[in-house]
C-alpha cells in the first residue's frame, strides 16, 4: 500500500480534523454520560430532548417521511426493479395507512394494543425516524474524516485469516456498525463491480458485517430497558456477530458461493501494508481528513442519506413489522419456527426457551420484532441475548433482503433464508454463556 508524499505530510488542521471529528464522533455514540440521573450515550440524550422539545411537531415530521417513504419507489420507478422491491413498495402503502390510523387516532381496537400499533409507532417509528437523520450528523464526525482507514490498516492482518475477507473490507464492517448496512451493501456492491472483491467475499461482506447501526441498536436497547448496559451490549452485539461470521464463511452457503470475480473481470487485489503499520495507519487517516469535503457539506450529504434511510424504512416497520406481530399474536406460525431454536436455547440454559425460541425466529420478518416478545420480561440475560441476536442475525425481510437484492452481489433468498438460520443458532450459542458470565 503506498501514500502519496503529500498526504503523508499532514498539516496541523488536517490532523485536527481526524483527531478532533473523530472523538467527537466516538464521543456521542461510545462514552455513556449521567444527565438528570439518566446514564446513557450522548446521542439518546439529545434524541429525548429534541422528542421532548418538539413534541408537537413530532407527528407530523414522521407522518412526512412515511408519505414520502411511500412515493418514492413509484415516483422514482424503484418499484420496477424486481418482484420483491415490488411487493416492499405495494407494502409501504400498508404502513402509510397503519400510521395515519395511529397518528391520527382512527386505528380500530385490535390495532391500538399497545403491544401492536402504539408499540410499533411510539418504541421504533419514531425514534428511528428521529435517530437515524440526527444520528448521521455524527456518523458523518466517526466516519468521514480518517477513523475507518486508520482501523483499516491495522485490521488488515486479520480479516484474511479469520474472515476470509480483504483488509480493506474492516471498512465495510465498522461502516455497517456505526453507520448502517446500507451504506455497507453500497460500499461492497461497488467493490464487487469494480473487481475489487470476488463474489464470496461479497457475500462474506453483506452477510457477516451488515448489520443494523449503532443508531439502531439504541433503539433495541431502549426498548429493552438496557441502556443501563449500553457499552457492554454494544461490545458483546460486535464480538458476538463477527464470532458467528467467522464459523458462518466456512460452511454452506457462504463456503459455496463462486469465488470469482463481477463478470470475469480481473481481480484488483489489495496490496500488503509492509513496515510501519502505525505510520501507515496514521498516514491513511492524514490522506482521508485531507480529501474530506468540509464539515457543513459533510453532514448535509449525510443527514440527507439518514432521512431517505429514514423514509425507506419507516412504511416497512408498520407493514412487515406490524405484520410480524399479527402473525405472532394470532398464528402458531412462528411457534412452529421457534421450535427450531429451543433446542439451542435450552442447551444453553436460557431462560424461557420457548419464548426465547418464538422470539429469535420472529428476525426474520423484521429485525425489531425479537425484541417486542420479550420487551418487560423479568430475566436480563434473556432480553441481553435476544437484543443481540436482534442485531448478529443480519437477515430480515422489511429491508435488508431487499436492499441485497438490489445490488450484484450474488445472493437470492433462499440463501439468505439459510445463512439467517445458521446465524441466529450460532449466536444463541455463543451469546448465552458470555451473557451470563458478564452480567
């Protein structure tokens, strides 16, 4: 790996702007603070006070984007580029009436439950359509001015050997972790059209490191009642998913996909980082504070991604999420799935097995829908590993699935069904002892 001379002099407000976004990034979604006797990450404290202040406008801003989440794909002709994106898009159309029903206060009576359609507006609708375009203010600090590649340096070493991955694909993964798996799936989808990645290591990728943000992950704790444990769930939520990746790659299906490149073309290996690692990894970050654009363009481009994030996802919740919890509440259906799971959960001695079962296999449609079976449940250990299978499991239907498909990166649904499942076993199993050895 080589660096230009100019880049490997940094000036001092180049180095400011990496030492200093950056901490400020790490700051407002790693360092739990105490206000008014509450302890969480900055980033919930300032979402409380915005939902607080602006209470009344509140609604209406979430009412704006499930309307405009839910004309986008026709406006734009989305709805066209496959079957799946299709029925997503006929879906939103379902969540846009679910939330003018709730906002509005018309919903009939099975749906105001306030484990239905209140839980679903007032626990995830609104804090993500909150979160997500004000957490990217500060994703655009973590992300944009030189943190990833200095972690990209060092991480190289590893990602080979135990992932099966490139180096470069560390960027990927901490993109995904505090960013979000679409900006993941955009980066790996273009690495994999460039050459950059074979078609296994962008399956690897898009299934192993693609999970939901650390914006999102607030949002399961706080529905959870874990944010008394933010800093542990985060870091377990981390090491758990990519444990249960690096077992996921070496059996069917990621072991089977081709590992060639888009088309045939040829294959744009990394180069190996030799000598200094440190001075590499510093000189890497220098290179990306001084090709960074300026911080107001910065986080414009980024608050404007959060909120089309925002809009897509938000008709999906009060569809396919609303959908889940129907097919929960009053079908055997993901009893039935659940039963898959017991087995697991009772060798590990989770608690409530068949809840823990019924509640694992509920991901699949949507990824918050674990946590809404087990929200107020009296055993920490079983909301902690179910809040971190809601995040390790990686596959669910109301927007990854979609967003996969939507790319090149050679994965279909059956696939993606079976890669769910082997995820969610192997995360019961190796987050139940952790869980119960740290808490």
């Amino acid at each position: 790996m080589t660096t230009s001379s100019v880049e490997t002099q940094g000036t001092f407000p180049v180095v400011l702007r990496f030492v200093v976004y950056s901490l400020v990034g790490i700051v407002f979604f790693f360092l739990p603070i105490t206000i008014n006797g509450k302890s969480t990450i900055p980033l919930d404290h300032l979402i409380t006070w915005i939902q607080t202040a602006a209470a009344p406008v509140v609604p209406y801003i979430i009412l704006l984007m499930l309307v405009c989440g839910t004309v986008l794909p026709f406006a734009t002709g989305g709805w066209k580029a496959s079957k799946v994106r299709g029925v997503f898009a006929f879906l939103n159309i379902l969540g846009l009436v679910v939330g003018c029903s709730l906002l509005f206060d018309f919903a009939p009576a099975w749906l105001n439950d306030p484990d239905m359609g209140p839980f679903l507006l007032e626990k995830l609708v609104i804090p993500v359509g909150l979160i997500v375009p004000v957490g990217a203010i500060f994703l655009a600090l973590l992300v944009g001015y030189g943190l990833m590649e200095f972690l990209g340096v060092f991480c190289q070493p590893i990602m080979r050997p135990i992932w099966r991955t490139p180096g470069r694909s560390a960027v990927d993964a901490v993109a995904s972790f505090v960013g979000s798996y679409s900006l993941g799936l955009l980066i790996t989808d273009r690495m994999y059209r460039g050459g950059r990645y074979t078609g296994r290591e962008a399956a690897i990728i898009a299934t192993g490191f693609s999970t939901v943000s650390a914006s999102f992950m607030v949002i399961v704790a706080k529905a959870l009642d874990l944010m008394d444990h933010w800093s542990l769930y985060f870091w377990l939520s981390l090491v758990v998913t990519f444990a249960v990746t690096v077992i996921s790659v070496r059996i069917p299906p990621l072991s089977r996909v081709p590992d060639t490149t888009y088309l045939g073309m040829e294959h744009d290996k990394e180069q190996v980082v030799t000598g200094n690692r440190a001075r590499v990894a510093w000189n890497e970050a220098l290179g990306a504070s001084r090709r960074a654009p300026s911080l107001a363009k910065n986080i414009g481009a980024n608050v404007w991604d959060g909120l089309k994030m925002a809009m897509a996802i938000l008709p999906s919740i009060l569809s396919v999420g609303l959908l889940g919890l129907v097919v929960a509440r009053f079908t055997p259906v993901f009893d039935w799935l659940g039963y898959l799971f017991v087995p697991f959960a009772w060798i590990v001695g989770l608690e409530d097995p068949l809840l823990a079962g019924k509640a694992s296999a509920t991901g699949i449609a949507e990824m918050f829908l674990p946590a809404t079976l087990v929200a107020g449940h009296e055993s920490i250990e079983l909301r902690m590993v179910i809040a971190i299978v809601c995040v390790s499991a990686i596959i669910f239907f109301s927007a990854l699935v979609p967003c996969v498909l939507a790319t090149q990166i050679p994965l279909n649904i059956p696939q993606m069904v079976a890669i769910w499942f082997v995820r969610v076993v192997l995360t019961i199993l190796i987050a139940t002892p952790i869980v119960r050895l740290l808490l």
